[in-house]
C-alpha cells in the first residue's frame, strides 16, 4: 500500500534494487528510475527537483546535475509530468497517453502510443504545433465520427525534426520550402536572411530555427543546397534528409576507430573455442559486401548438429562508446537500390565484423543440436574464433543442391558433404513450420536494374531458391533459441514481437471472406495454423492472389519489445533477432546479453534494465519504420523518372488497392503502381465499401475491386509528390453494360503549390 508521505519510509537508506546495473553504467551512481518512480509514488503528491534530492540526501553539484539531466530524460520518456509548480509527478496512464507522432499530408495525425495500444487520432487543431515524429503527452478526449479514439495534446515532450529538405519556392513575398517528407504538412516559412544563394525550383536543405506553434508554422533557414530537381541520385539525397537519417560518421566516431586494423589480433582470439578447422561457410546474393553469418551441419545419430555462426559485433563496438552511440542512433543499416547507409562504419561491416573466407574472425555461435522431427533437443551459446571456408551465393548453392550442377560440385567437393546435410535438415526444419503453421505467403519482390546516369533501364523480378529459403530456416532457428535461453535467464532483452490480428481487422476479414463462401477456422482468436489452412485451401483459385492480401493486410506490424507476446507470423512463442547485429542494433543488444550470461553473471547487473529495453525498443521500431519509408521514398522518385517517357502509354495490370477516391493498378511486369482516380471511372457515383474491398457503381452496378485485371493510360507522373494517374481504358474479362458512359479522359492537373501563413494568420 502507498505511502502517504515521506516519513513513512527512509529512501536515504533503501536499497536501490537496480543499484549494480547504475553502477556498472556510471562512475558516480544515482537512484535508479525505478527508486525515483516509487519515491514519488509513496509520497502520494508531486515533489520538487529539491524535494526530491533531499530524500536521497543528494548535495553536491555532480550529484544534483545527473540528478536534474535523469528527471529531464524521464520527463521526455513519460515517464513523469512537470507540472506548472515546477513539480515532478507520476502519469495517469488511465487518461493520458505518451507516444511517437505520424504526420499525414492532409494535416491531421495520429500518436502511437508507446504501450502498444491503438493509435489515437489528432485532428489538423492539435496537428498545429506537431511535426512528424515528435513525442508527445496527450489525453484521451472522446471517439471521432469513424469510431476512433482522439487526443487533445497535454505536452510536447520531444522535437525530432530539426531540418527538413524540399523545394525552394519565391512568390507573393514569401520564401518558403514545400517539404519532400509527406508526413509533414506545413510549408516551412524562410527568415528574411536565410536564404542565401539557393534559386527557385531548386532543392534544399533548410534548418528549423523556430518550431511551429498552435499559431503559426516552422521558421527556417537554408543550409545547404542539393542541387536541381533532376540530377543524378539526388532522390538517395533527398530522402536520407527528409528522413533525417544520419549518414556521416561523428568525428568521435572516426578517431575511435583509427586503431582498428583489418586483421583480427591474435590477443583478441585468446579464451574462445577455436572453430577454424570446421567447414563454416557464409550463403548470400551476388552483391553482398558484409556477410555476418555462417553454418555448417553435421549427421548426428539422433538427428543433426547446427552451428550457426554470427559475426561478434559486441567485441568491436563497447557499450557507451561514441561507436555504441552512433550505432544505437542509426539503429539499423539503410538499403537503397544499389547504394547503403551501414550502421557500423565499413571498416567493421565491411571488414573485421565480416565472415569474409579464408580469414580468421570472431564470432558469437549458436550450436544445437536438432532431432529428425525438426526439434531443437539441446542448444549453447560460445565466443569463438572461426575461418569460413567459402563465400558461396544462392544461386551456386541452388544450382549444387537443386539441379545438381557438375562443375560447381567439382569446385566445392570438400564442402559438397556438409552442404548436403544442411539441405536434408533444411528440409526437416521446412516440413516442422509447415505443422506449427508459421506464415509463407507467395510475395513478389522487385530489384532495380540500373543504365547510364542512374536511370532506370528495367525492374526484374526476384525469385527466392531452396538456398534462400535453407538458410532462412537457420536463421530463424538460431533466433527463436536465443529468445529461449534469455527467457530461461530472466534476463532484460528485446524480442521482436508480431501479434495476431485485431478485432476490427478480423471482424473486416471474416467478413470479406464470407461473401467469398470462405471461412476462417479459430472462432476469435485464430492461430498462424488457420490462416496457413486457408491459404493452402484456395490454391488454383484465379482470386487466390486479392486473397493473401487482405489476409496480409489483417496482421499486425512486428515491433521490438521486452514483452513476451510471441511471434504470430512465425507462429512461436518467443523470438528474438540474433542473425545480423553488423546491421541491427536490437541483434547487438541480444548478443550483449548473451555475453553476459556467458560471463556467469547475473541479470540485475546488467547494463540494461527492463525500462532501458522498453525506450530502445520503440527507438529501433521508429527507426526501423523511418528506413522503411526512407526506401519506399527512393524507389517510388525512382520508378516516376523511369514512367515519365512512357505518358500516353497503355498496359495491363492488376487492382492492388482500393480507397474512397479511386484504386491502385500495380502494371504488369513493370511492376510500379499509379492511381485510377474515382473522377475517372464514368458517370456514375461509386460506393467504397472497405470490408469488401471494392468500389460499386450505384447505377451501372460496375465494380471494381481488389485483385480485379484492367487495361490502364499513363496520364501524369509527378516527381514531386512521387506518384502516377492513370486513366482506365478496360476493365478486363468483364462485360461492358449497356448504360455504362465511356471513362472520361483524365487531364494532367496543374501542382498547386501550398501557400504559406504569414506571421499574422
């Protein structure tokens, strides 16, 4: 029961139960979160930043400052209010929510919660002082007209847009920049002395020197200038400033590396399990440059033994260190068509941290050992020091496996007997998901084939191999042990958790695969294994493809977090990401625990605790979504260059979305995707009807819904807003009605620009 005031218990003498982990962080500890959120609560009022070091006996200056910067930190983490008495008190998680804001073109928002609960909607009034992906405090204030929750904003806890890129535009007095990132809605206005040499028309890079207000929108300066609109790889440029992704290496960075050689010193081999001798090989695609895993497989009489092993990046980058920082800010490497942003600088991803062959490297191994039914009967962890033996490529390892390609055994004879055993308990492992029902749906990835100046010359589908897919199965084994031996530990660390579908989402499902006669087995809580039973149920239906989509579109987004919830799509109880900590910082996190475990110590010493999990799990979960659309923002610029000589140009394609205002076609065997604007389907009016996917004509009957096969017109391609209209021409394998009006030619409209507020609005 809470105390009622500070007398009741002496904090100056309690026992901070995460007293070894501060102070294995720092030199001079202070209470830990945790004391502090407990101290507040037995108080039973808020307390003053003086009230607050007395009860801790805090006196000296060092001890009041670190006391000051953690309060601040978990005042930004919501972890605590600071009221307008200058107080420190607990948060109401019953009426007021902390989370990472989603900006819309359109200006309105949403704020995703950091407790993982449905996203709140912000209308364009509280949109007013946000940018994209700002942290703030907000209460719950009702549900809007589309039955979803709203906030009204309590506290701006965090700013997280510091500059923005986009065009520079001069009219009507004002200067302003349209900004590139759609998430962002306000046009940033210029300071009168703040535009420097930068023309109109061209891109820019423009600082935020005053943040918006409920009043007026961001004031800016330009500090860099990219160049014109059109030049080569400006979208990479574009992109990594609208989504402010750090892309130059911090001096402290650079002079913490200047030690590193590209051998591995023999000291640092010293006490780990020597593995040189074992036939490890790393399987990837041709143009791989970092390679951070390897395995070799070895018939057992009970089944098989498995080593998989990963590149030890814990070695390398220290917790803390300026490397460790840059790392945890990145928090995952970028991939753009041909061109990466790497977390790690290429001295390490590229060098000491990759398996490279006939090198020796260090290497964090999982060994386990796998029954003939695909079980995992007995697993450990061990630093090692390996040698691969080969650098192979999918394409070999199919060829070797798969068609049985003669010259390329001949080239790995000593490696073909191992290779052989991997295949056999790939196999196993494969026919194991398969019963548990862990997901494998038919997607169609893309790769962009480049000509002279970075133009596109054509996009080539990628088809994935039994190699793929072998050491797809390795991996994902290696990560779901890793979960398990930190569970069994107890120990702080981050899982990557995807939940099953919500009950909007499966109310919708149900619904739609009703009027197909299709039913989902599970009643209200269907497992991986009913959704893998109805999509093995409708293969050779020519609808099997708009299918698997709504039935993607059901799930969750995976998300990095300490709780336990399962992986659904995996369908397992516990899964964590071990397999590529060269370009995931959660990958790391699990390796220092692992290490940790390793070292005999126990997990209320270790560095991190449940809470520090907790903020880096949305942090990488953030980031994870800003290198996602940082992508999607590169190859959408990229595949509008590539259509923009094809306007008036005809093709076939399929409906891969539908909205309010019109569908999606994704073209065939171009693979890009522009809109059918509902202006442009005829004279008729047209119902959306979102559980069924599908727009009806309410005169003529005519529908048009997912999945559904139409011939299409280029008509604009905008660079600008990366997109594409197209003008249906046929609605394939379907009859033309009587009353239908021929479809109504789309003109390229003319860009508005945004208009900025002047000071005085």
């Amino acid at each position: 029961m809470p105390l009622k005031s500070k007398k009741d218990v002496d904090f100056s003498s309690t026992k901070d139960p995460y007293a070894q982990r501060e102070a294995e962080k720092y030199e001079k500890p202070i209470p830990s979160r945790e004391l502090i959120l407990q101290l507040i609560e037995h108080a039973g009022k808020p307390l003053l930043r003086k009230e607050i070091a007395e009860a801790f006996t805090m006196e000296s200056e060092d001890e009041l400052e670190a006391l000051r910067r953690r309060l601040r930190a978990m005042e930004r983490d919501g972890q605590l209010l600071f009221n307008r008495e200058q107080r420190y008190c607990l948060v109401n998680n019953k009426d007021l929510l902390v989370g990472r804001i989603i900006g819309h073109a359109d200006g309105f928002g949403f704020i995703r919660p950091d407790d993982g609960s449905d996203d709140l909607f912000l209308s364009p009034r509280e949109m007013n002082p946000l940018l994209h992906n700002d942290r703030a405090m907000v209460r719950i204030v009702g549900i809007d007209k589309k039955g979803r929750r709203e906030g009204a904003v309590v506290e701006i806890l965090e700013r997280n847009t510091h500059q923005i890129v986009g065009r520079l535009y001069k009219e009507d007095g004002f200067t302003y920049v349209i900004p590139d990132n759609k998430n962002i809605s306000q046009t940033v206005l210029l300071q009168k002395d703040g535009v420097g040499k930068a023309k109109q028309g061209q891109i820019v890079v423009a600082e935020i020197v005053e943040q918006p207000t409920k009043l007026r929108q961001p004031i800016g300066r330009i500090i860099e200038v990219l160049g014109d609109h059109l030049a080569p790889g400006m979208e990479i440029e574009m992109a990594l400033r609208s989504h402010d992704l750090p892309h130059r290496w911090p001096d402290e960075v650079l002079e913490e590396i200047k030690p590193l050689t590209p051998e591995v010193p023999e000291a640092a081999k010293a006490g780990r399990v020597d593995l040189r001798s074992i036939p490890l090989v790393t399987i990837d695609g041709e143009d791989a440059r970092d390679f951070d895993d390897a395995v070799y497989a070895k018939k057992t009489p009970t089944g098989w033994k498995l080593l998989v092993a990963i590149a030890d990046v814990s070695h390398y980058v220290q917790i803390n260190t300026a490397l460790d920082n840059e790392a945890k800010n990145r928090s995952t490497s970028v991939y753009f068509p041909e061109n990466v942003i790497p977390m790690l600088p290429e001295i390490l991803s590229n060098g000491l941290c990759s398996l490279n062959p006939h090198v020796d490297r260090l290497c964090m191994v999982c060994e386990m050992l796998i029954d003939h039914d695909g079980n995992v009967t007995r697993a450990k962890f061990m630093e090692a020091v390996m040698n691969s033996h080969a650098r192979m490529t999918y394409t070999e390892v199919a060829k070797i496996l798969v068609e049985d390609d003669a010259a390329l055994k001949e080239k790995y004879k000593p490696l073909l007997k191992h290779l052989k055993e991997l295949y056999a308990l790939y196999q196993v492992l494969r026919m194991k998901r398969e019963q548990r029902g862990a997901m494998d749906f038919d997607t169609q990835e893309t790769r962009i084939v480049f000509g002279d100046n970075r133009k596109i010359s054509k996009i080539v589908p990628v088809t994935r191999n039994d190699a793929h897919k072998l050491i797809e199965e390795c991996m994902i084994t290696a990560n779901s042990v890793a979960a398990k031996y930190l569970n069994g530990k107890k120990m702080p660390k981050l899982l990557r958790i995807h939940e099953g579908p919500s009950a909007d989402k499966l109310f919708n499902l149900k619904t739609f695969l009703g009027e197909l006669g299709l039913r989902l087995g599970g009643d209200s809580e269907p497992k991986p294994l009913d959704y893998m039973h109805l999509v093995n149920s409708i293969k050779g239906r020519p609808d099997a493809h708009l299918i698997q989509t709504v039935l993607l579109r059901s799930l969750s987004q995976a998300v990095y977090s300490p709780e336990l919830k399962g992986h659904f799509g995996l369908a397992l109880e516990a899964y964590a990401h071990f397999t590529s900590p060269i370009r995931r910082y959660p990958d790391l996190l699990v390796h220092r625990a692992i290490r940790h475990c390793l070292q005999g110590k126990k997990a209320d010493s270790f560095y991190y605790g449940v809470p520090d999990m907790v903020m880096l799990g949305e942090h990488c979960s953030a980031n994870e979504r800003r290198a996602d659309d940082a992508t999607r923002d590169v190859v959408s610029w990229l595949k509008c260059e590539y259509m923009m000589d094809k306007i008036g140009d005809e093709f076939s394609g399929i409906i891969s979305a539908v909205t309010s205002f019109g569908f999606f076609v994704e073209l065939a065997e171009i693979y890009v995707e522009g809109l059918v604007h509902i202006s442009n389907l005829g004279q008729d009016y047209f119902h959306f009807d979102p559980t069924s996917h599908r727009l009806l004509g309410e005169r003529t009957n005519t529908t048009y819904r997912l999945g559904d096969s139409v011939k299409i017109k280029v008509v604009r391609v905008d660079l600008d807003e990366k997109k594409m209209d197209f003008e249906l021409v046929l609605k394939e394998a379907s009859v033309k009605k009587a009353g239908d009006a021929p479809a109504k030619s789309a003109k390229p409209k003319k860009k508005r620009k945004r208009k900025p507020k002047s000071k005085n609005d």
